[in-house]
C-alpha cells in the first residue's frame, strides 16, 4: 500500500480507553478527518480516503471544508466536548494550504487540545525543485515552511522516507493521547512519499488502544495539602479546564460543599459548578465577578485544580492581595503546577487528588466568617446581573441584554460557544451556567473566526453524543461582526451537511472590545470602527457606518436568517427567536440570528485590572491620563505570588 494508505487505516484503527471512577470508556480517536485537496496531498491522501470511502464509508469518514484553518478549529471543538479522547485529522495541500493551519496549531497548542495535522510538503527526492508553491531559502535548503509547525505543536515530525512513518505516528500518538503533553501533532508528508509504496506489518495496522493516563496524587502531597488548608483562614478555589477534561466536578462538588471553601473559576473552567451553587463564587480575574475577586483579594490560600493561571486569572498578578497568600497547585501538566512558586505542586489528575484530599479533611470546614462573605459577596453580583439583564435600552439593546435573552432561552444542556472580541469576557462573569458541559469559550489563545467551525465541532460531537444515548443538546455560537467577517464560510459547511447550528450574530459596526480598551488606554477607539474612509485626514473613524448587511450576507450562503428589528421589543423577540430556532428539525441546517448592539454600552466591571501597557511618554492628554492609571495599578503587581 501507499504512504497514505497507510495512514489512513491506521488511524481507523486507533481507539482511546479511559476509566473514571467505575466508568469505562472506549472510542475511536479518529472518527474521521478533513481536508482540502491540491496538488500536495490530492493523489496520496485524497487518493486513499476516496479508495477507502469506496471499500467502507464508516471507517474513515472524509469531511469537506472552506478554509484549513477552520477544519482544525472544528477538530479543537470537538476534541474539547469529548473531554480530549478524541479529535479529527486535518490533510492540507503543500504551501499556503499547510500555513493555512498554523493558527489551529498554536491554537491547539496553547489551549492543551489535541488536534493531528498532516500538511503535505515539497518533494523529499527534489526531483522537481522547486515546485509550485515551494518556499526556496538559500541559506538553508532542507527547510520548508511546514518548519513553521516546530514550534506551534507539541510534536513535529516530517516522513523524508516511507519507512519513517511508522514511528512518526506512534510518536505523535503518544502525544496526542497524554493530558499532560498534548496540543498539535503535526506530520508533515513530503507530495512525493505520500504516493510511494511500502510494506507495511500487519501487526502496525492491527487495532491498538492508547489509554489515558491519569495519574494518582502522592501521599506525603495530599498530607502537606491537607495541613495547610487547615491552617488557612481564608482558602479559595480556584478551578479550570483540568477539573473538566478529569471529570472531577463531582469531587469538587463534594469538597466544596464539605468544606466550605468558595469556587472560583477560570474560563476554561466555566461549568464546574452550576452558577447558582452556594460554593460557587463565578469567574475570577480581569472578567470576573466582584465575588470571586473580593474573596481573592482576601485569601490566605489558593487551591489551584487544573488552571494554567492565565494572567486574566490572577488580574495580571493583581488579584491576590494578602501578603501571606501561598499557593496549592493541582495540575497534571508540571508546567502549571509549578506556576508562581507555588509553596506545594501536585502533578496529578484532578479527580483523583480530589478524592483523597476528601479523605484527608474529613471534618474539616471553614469558619462562619468566610460562609457570610461568600453569601454576601454572591447575593450583591447576582443583583448585578439581573440589573445588566434587565435593564433596556432603546433603540439599540446592550450585550448584556443580549446574553440574558439568550440564556433564558436555552436549555441547561445547550452548549454556548464563543471565543473573540467583549463577548468572552461578558459571558465569562455573567453566563449563568447549569451543565458542566454547557459552556465553551475559546480563550487561550482567544482567536477571532473560531467561533463558527468551533461551534460545527462541538455539534459534531453533540450528535455523536445523543447518537451513543447520552444527552440531545443544541449549540448556539455567539460572534461579533468582526469575529464573523473572519471566517464565517464555514456556515457552507454546515449547509452542506445540514448542521443544526444556531448563530446569535451581534453587530455593532466595528471591534467593540478593542475599542473600549483603546478608550481605557488613551488612544479614543482608533481603528476599530466600521466606517467609511475619510481620505482627506485618512482616518475611518468619523465616516458614515458601512452598508454590510451580513444577515443577507448569511442568507446568500443558504442559511435561514431571523432578523431582530431595532426598538422596545427586541430582546423579547430575540428570546422568541431562540427559541423557534431551537424548535427547528435536527437536520434542517443552520439558523442565524441577527441583531444590532449599542457597543458604548459596557458590561457590569469586574473591580479587577489587566496589564496592557500604556504609552509612558505621549503629546495626547488621553494618554497622559491613562499612564497615570496605569501606574497606579501596576503598583499592586506582585512579581511572584507564592
């Protein structure tokens, strides 16, 4: 067989196992794989996907893409609502095809979510350099710019030979199956080895499961974990995207509750409690609630569970106040936790550490004092939100009216999906989250156009999870009309396999993040309107609004459009819109929403900070304004927490 058939039937035969607790799990951690085909990849991957469609559908299911960096963010999305055990193949052709996928590696990458990438190449023999689309350097000819993978993936690996590919795809496996390695795996197949033949040992395409590792916390560990929190006055939580891919929301739940010690969590980690939980105090940091920061700016103690302290989790090193704050860090990966000269790291799987620190407490509980101010604490943002929620505004709503519709509107299983722009940051403090598996935000490496293909992955997986028995869930993407303007063509996708994707498409005729922070730093929203060009001043930011109609712009791409009309009504008829385009037929294809936001409107402040430098010397009194606040807040950084 060929090269690439070779990799296709070994992927087909690739299957995670998993146990959690007394769960056992086996799947296929390939269900199928992407690609968009041209001369690099269309007569040895394209080939082989078309003679094993022909021989068997199901083994390895090809799915049609618009752009490659899209086909990768549906594989993140997936990958993410299966809890990482399992995620797509991505093919590209040799050149901008493969550089198509760069930011879906570091995407992946930096998010800790498994994705394979099999970019093609130039010719391993160069018995046809330089081909078309081959970058040339003079200095350095064995390089292409599938090079520019090394650094974006967790593993790398290019097959010069036949023979190589054997332990190319154990390796990248390997990876792409450990919690506390993975991200891109990136194979890059040269055009020409794709195409050559080799024999390949029957025992190398025979069915092999990869078992995720899970490891268990360390006695002597748990027992200083378990001193320490005794000894502390004010502990805090603070939990994120490990206590979900761990499936550990149980045992939070539980040494929460026992404990008495508050929940705090970061946007990976939306859903590990219910938000209306007693222990829970909501997000934290630069986007968080007034809760969670009062109580950090308090604690003696933080219990870090599977976060990777984002510097919006610790308000760029602002967040936590208590000059004797030390830090417990329970983290599969060393790397996170090792963060912040931590004063005890646990390497471990969420889950398992919490169930023996449950054990090790038996007894144990937080004084009164700390149970009044996280009840106070959270009563005083609740009413917050339900203001942001409720109050109206004409003629043009505010985002926050807008996610309270929407969230009304949904069911608690209904999975919300955004990743760009103010959005993240709104949903993070005010989405009033009911399912652990109810939210994804895209927020790592927080890339505008994720949105859509990350929306079809995490439907792909929703159907795959209703298909096995599990729960029905509708996805709803959120995206501003910047975020949509990036990459909304995958909304053919999901025409074309008549995808049930909801899309909630606020516009408000610009960047609306970037401009409130541009305003915050002295620079007055420059660049960030949708506006007319003024060539005399060369500016866009006074010209007349520009007339996109992206509801047409949908529309023209076969997808049936609900437009919400400007004035008194419109949140209402947003909720109702929701609701009816919930009501659709499972396989009737995408349904977008359309509605226009007053973007000078702002959210409800999170009383936290966020290190974006400000320009120390400037001739605008904007600036010199903002320099002088920016100083003031960078006088409560602290260098290292602890």
């Amino acid at each position: 067989m060929t090269v690439a058939q070779a990799v296709v039937e070994f992927l087909g035969n690739q299957y995670t196992v998993d146990k959690v607790g007394a769960e056992e799990y086996r799947g296929r951690l390939i269900p199928g794989m992407f690609g968009i085909f041209g001369h690099g990849n269309v007569a040895g991957v394209g080939q082989a996907l078309k003679q094993y469609q022909h021989n068997d559908p199901a083994f390895m299911p090809y799915y049609q893409g618009r752009n490659e960096q899209a086909q990768s963010h549906q594989a993140v999305g997936y990958a993410r609502h299966t809890r990482r055990r399992a995620t797509y193949a991505v093919s590209a052709s040799v050149g901008p095809g493969s550089t198509n996928l760069l930011t879906g590696a570091a995407l992946a990458t930096t998010n800790r979510l498994p994705v394979l990438l099999l970019p093609s190449d130039v010719f391993a023999t160069r018995a046809a350099d330089p081909v078309l689309q081959q970058l040339e350097r003079p200095d350095a000819y064995d390089i292409s710019v599938n090079d520019a993978f090394r650094p974006l993936s967790r593993y790398f690996d290019r097959v010069s030979r036949p023979e190589q590919l054997f332990s190319a795809l154990l390796n990248g496996l390997r990876v792409l199956t450990d919690p506390a390695d993975t991200g891109a795996v990136t194979i890059s197949l040269p055009q020409d080895v794709q195409a050559e033949s080799l024999v390949v040992p029957a025992e190398f395409l025979a069915p092999r499961e990869w078992r995720i590792r899970r490891p268990d916390a360390d006695d002597e560990d748990i027992r200083r974990a378990a001193d320490a929190i005794r000894s502390a006055k004010n502990p805090l939580i603070i939990a994120g995207g490990g206590v979900l891919y761990a499936y550990a929301e149980g045992e939070l739940a539980k040494f929460a509750e026992a404990t008495g010690i508050p929940v705090g969590n970061t946007q990976a980690g939306v859903g590990v409690l219910p938000w209306d939980h007693p222990r829970s105090v909501g997000a934290i940091g630069s986007t968080g609630t007034t809760a969670a920061n009062a109580i950090a700016a308090k604690a003696d103690l933080i219990i870090g569970i599977g976060t990777r302290y984002e510097d919006f989790t610790t308000a760029s090193r602002t967040a936590f106040q208590n000059p004797l704050v030390t830090f417990i860090n329970i983290n599969v990966t060393p790397l996170d936790a090792y963060k912040h000269g931590t004063a005890l790291p646990i390497v471990a799987d969420a889950r398992k550490a919490l169930v023996k620190l449950n054990a090790a407490l038996g007894g144990y509980r937080v004084g009164a004092d700390l149970d009044q101010l996280v009840a106070d604490c959270k009563k005083r943002w609740d009413a917050i939100v339900n203001t942001a929620f409720d109050t109206r505004h004409t003629p043009l709503p505010s985002q926050n009216e807008i996610i309270g519709a929407t969230n009304r509107a949904m069911d608690a299983a209904d999975v919300v999906v955004c990743a760009a722009g103010s959005l993240p940051g709104d949903l993070h403090k005010m989405w009033r989250i009911r399912d652990s598996f109810g939210y994804h935000v895209e927020y790592a490496y927080s890339c505008m156009g994720y949105e859509i293909p990350g929306g079809l992955g995490v439907k792909r997986a929703a159907i795959a999870e209703a298909t096995a028995g599990g729960t029905q869930r509708d996805v709803v993407v959120m995206v501003g009309d910047g975020s949509y303007l990036m990459m909304h063509t995958e909304l053919v996708t999901a025409v074309a396999e008549r995808l049930k994707l909801i899309v909630v498409l606020i516009q408000n005729h610009g960047y609306a993040s970037i401009g409130a922070l541009s305003e915050s730093l002295g620079s007055q929203r420059f660049g960030t309107k949708y506006r007319t060009h003024d060539a005399e001043h060369h500016t866009f930011d006074d010209g007349d609004t520009l007339p996109i109609d992206l509801a047409l712009n949908a529309e023209s791409l076969g997808v049936k459009v609900i437009r919400v009309a400007q004035g008194e009504n419109a949140i209402a008829d947003l909720e109702a819109a929701v609701t009816v385009a919930k009501a659709a037929p499972e396989n009737d294809g995408p349904v977008l929403i359309y509605i226009e936001s007053d973007p000078l409107l702002d959210a409800p402040d999170s009383e936290s900070w966020w290190d974006v430098p400000v320009s120390e010397v400037s001739e605008l009194e904007s600036t010199q304004q903002a320099f002088a606040g920016y100083t003031q807040s960078k006088s409560r950084q602290r260098q290292l927490l602890g």
